[in-house]
C-alpha cells in the first residue's frame, strides 16, 4: 500500500474515530459523575467505585486504540454504545451490591479481552461457519454438563442450577450456547438461503416447502431443546429467547409467514405444559396476573418493583438516594427497577435508546452484506439475542409479561453474560468492516 492510500485510509476513518472518541468521552464523563455522586454520598470511605472507573477507563482507551489499528472501517457506534451501557453497569453493581461490583469489573476486563481476541481473529467468521456442527455438539455438551453437573452459586436449595463451577468461579454454559446457535443456524440458513428463497413459488409449492425437513426439521429441533432447557434446567427465559431468536431467523432467511404462526402455537403449547408440571413457572404466572394478594410472600419482588418505578418518576431520587435495595436480586434480575428509582424516567429512556442503538446498528451490519446470507444472518441473530433479551427482562420487571429471569444486557451483574455480550459486539464489529 502506499503513502497516498495510507492517508486516504486514515483521512476516511477519521469521522468514525472522532465520534467514537466524543461518545467515549460523554459516556466517561457520566460514570465519572455517578461515582463522585457516590462516593460523596459515602463521605469517601469507599475507594472501591474509583477503581472501576479506572478499569473502565483503561479499557476504553485499549480498546479505542487497539479497534483503530486493527478495523479502521469498523461501525462507529457499536464499541462505545456498549462500553457506555458497562460503565453504568459497575455503577449500578457498585451501588447495589459492592462484593459483586470487583468481580464485575473483573469480567469487564476478561471481556475486554475476549472482544479484541475476536476482532483481531480475521478467520473468525469463517471457523464459525466452517465448523458450525462442531460448534453446535460442544454447546449441547455443555447443556448436557449443566443438567448433570450444575450447581447454583447461591447454595440455596431448590433453586435452578444453571451454572458450573469452577472452584469459586463459576459460569453459566447458557450464554455461550445462545452465541452458539446463533452461529450454527447462519451458517445452516445461509446454505439453505437460495432454496428457501426460491421465486416464482405459487401457495401450493411455499406450503410444501414449509412441511419440508429443510424448514420443520430445524423448527420441531429447536422447539425439542427449549423444551429441554424448560424441563432439566427451569429456565424459562432462555428457553424463550432461544426459540424467539430462532423463529425470527428462519422467518427472515425463508420469508414464510406462516412460521410465526406455527412457532407461536409451539410456544403457548410449551408454556401450558410447562404451567401445570413446574411450581416456578406457574409462580410466574401468578403474580403475573394478580401480584397484590400476596405482596408481602410471593409476590414481594414485583411488587417492590412496581413501587420503585413510582418513586423514580421523570428525574429519578439520585444516585444512591433511593432504596432499591429492598427487591430481592436487585443487582442481578431487577437492575432495571434500581435504574429507574435513581435516575428516573430520563435514565430509562436513555438507557432503551442505548441498547435500541446496538439493536439498530447490528441490523444495518446486516443489511450491508449484500449476497452473504451467513454473515447477514448472523449479524440478525447477535442483535436480536440482544434486543430480545433486554425486551423480555424490561417487559418482567414491568409486569408486562411473566418474569423470565434472563439478565439485562451489560446493565445487570452476571460475569459470563458480559463476557458473551462483548463476544457479541465483536463478532459484529468484525462483521461491519467492509474487509469481510
């Protein structure tokens, strides 16, 4: 290359370095201002909220710097977005539970990591694509360790067991299956993309097509292992996600219709099943329904919920100034409610606008993969995984739908949530690179 493109190269990239280094600036001068708010509001005996902005700063900077290098072409908004929705994330962590909060900080830089490992992996999308069976069977070996050897870090007895331990590490194999299958069906659509694309296909012949192994085989399969996450594990969020991520896949690489349909049916099927033979679903439900009745027992959780989306209002009662820690799990399942009571209504739309961009961004990563199906598709799956996730938690806390469980994307504590989050953003960092 010589000197003239070399400097064409850099001129291009600059607007994307320049936004990128605002928004990293704007998102660090926030979590700067929360962790003052804090730490006065502590008389600054703890120095623990200062050492995670100092994580996250040096992170931000490696990471800016190393994305530079490495993908200059890269979307502008992706890395920053998420660094932003991170560093809140450890305030909120810091605030709600400090002995969780340095082990977040710690999965930040684990996750930093990860993230640069895969932008700085060229082949990446490639293995993903070439060994997608390979993939798929360590996944369902990883279910399979779960439901024999899963343990629940809590120790509480008759919770659900969704992690492995490692000592007093422990990691939830759920995550990096959701990435897992995400991979293998891109890779599985994308091959099959020109057939189920077909033109000129009449009713009779799109119909035929549906009732094909090509098309249900890949619909009853997924249905069987969310119904196997339901069953063995009591998962019911990612049993939900799993399918919902599916179903939307393989609406957008057939363009059938009535797949909605059917996988609709499939999931209200799932879901009586699994209200008459499971005590955790059925509680769900419930309180649901009508959590008043029994707000001081069962349905003490969503209902201190409730009341602390009431007492944020439009401006929220500040940082530290509320009183979210009376949810139950506040940190984990119910980040979204402390988010609202401290910073309000302002802070909640903020908060949806932030993960709505990554959302939006990652589907136009997907639109700009013109004749690639695996990689439009995957960048489809990774924002929804995203999108939908946070849409199911926001929507349980909310008492909009029953209470799934699943974490809030880069917002709630949970180390191997993260690390797959930022797993995520890499693959679509690497995705939106007109190097592909």
């Amino acid at each position: 290359m010589t000197t003239d493109s070399l400097e064409l190269a850099a001129a291009r990239s600059a607007p994307r370095v320049n936004v990128e280094r605002s928004l990293l600036i704007i998102a660090g001068l926030f979590i700067l201002t929360s962790t003052v708010s804090l730490s006065i509001l502590r008389r600054g005996n703890d120095l623990h909220g200062w050492i995670h902005l100092i994580v996250w700063i040096a992170c931000a900077v490696v990471g800016a710097w190393l994305l530079h290098r490495w993908l200059p072409k890269r979307d502008s908004l992706l890395f920053p977005l998420a660094m932003f929705m991170t560093g809140w994330g450890l305030v909120l962590n810091e605030r709600l539970a400090p002995n969780f909060a340095e082990r977040q900080t710690l999965w930040l830089v684990v996750s930093m990591a990860a993230m640069l490992a895969v932008v700085a992996t060229r082949p990446a999308l490639r293995w993903l694509r070439m060994y997608r069976y390979i993939l798929l069977f360590g996944g369902l070996l990883l279910l399979l360790a779960t439901i024999v050897l899963g343990t629940n870090p809590s120790g509480q007895i008759g919770a659900p067991e969704l992690w492995l331990g490692f000592g007093s590490l422990f990691f939830q194999p759920s995550e990096a299956l959701k990435i897992i299958l995400v991979a293998f069906l891109a890779s599985y659509l994308g091959e099959q993309y020109p057939a189920l694309r077909a033109e000129g296909l009449d009713s009779e012949q799109q119909h035929r097509l549906s009732l094909s192994p090509r098309i249900f085989g890949p619909i009853l399969l997924m249905w069987g292992l969310s119904v196997v996450v339901l069953i063995w594990q009591r998962d019911l969020g990612t049993a939900v996600l799993f399918f919902a991520v599916f179903l939307v896949l393989l609406y957008v690489a057939s363009g059938y219709t009535p797949l909605l349909a059917i996988g609709a049916i499939l999931v209200v099927l799932a879901g009586i099943v699994a209200y008459q033979l499971f005590d955790v679903v059925q509680l769900r439900v419930d309180i649901w329904l009508n959590p008043w009745p029994e707000s001081n027992t069962r349905a003490f959780q969503i209902v201190q919920s409730l009341m602390a989306f009431a007492a944020g209002g439009i401006f929220g009662q500040g940082v530290g100034q509320g009183s979210p820690v009376y949810i139950p799990v506040v940190h984990s399942d119910f980040v979204f409610a402390a988010l609202a009571e401290e910073w309000g209504l302002l802070g909640v739309v903020v908060m949806i606008v932030c993960i709505a961009g990554v959302v939006v961004r990652g589907l136009r990563v997907a639109v700009a993969q013109p004749g690639r199906p695996f990689h439009s598709l995957l960048a489809i799956g990774l924002s929804l995984l995203l999108g939908i996730q946070s849409l199911l938690i926001m929507g349980g806390v909310l008492k909009l739908i029953p209470l799934t469980g699943v974490t809030l994307p880069f917002f709630s504590y949970g180390g191997s949530s993260l690390l797959m989050n930022f797993i995520s953003i890499g693959l679509l960092l690497r995705l939106s690179t007109e190097e592909n």
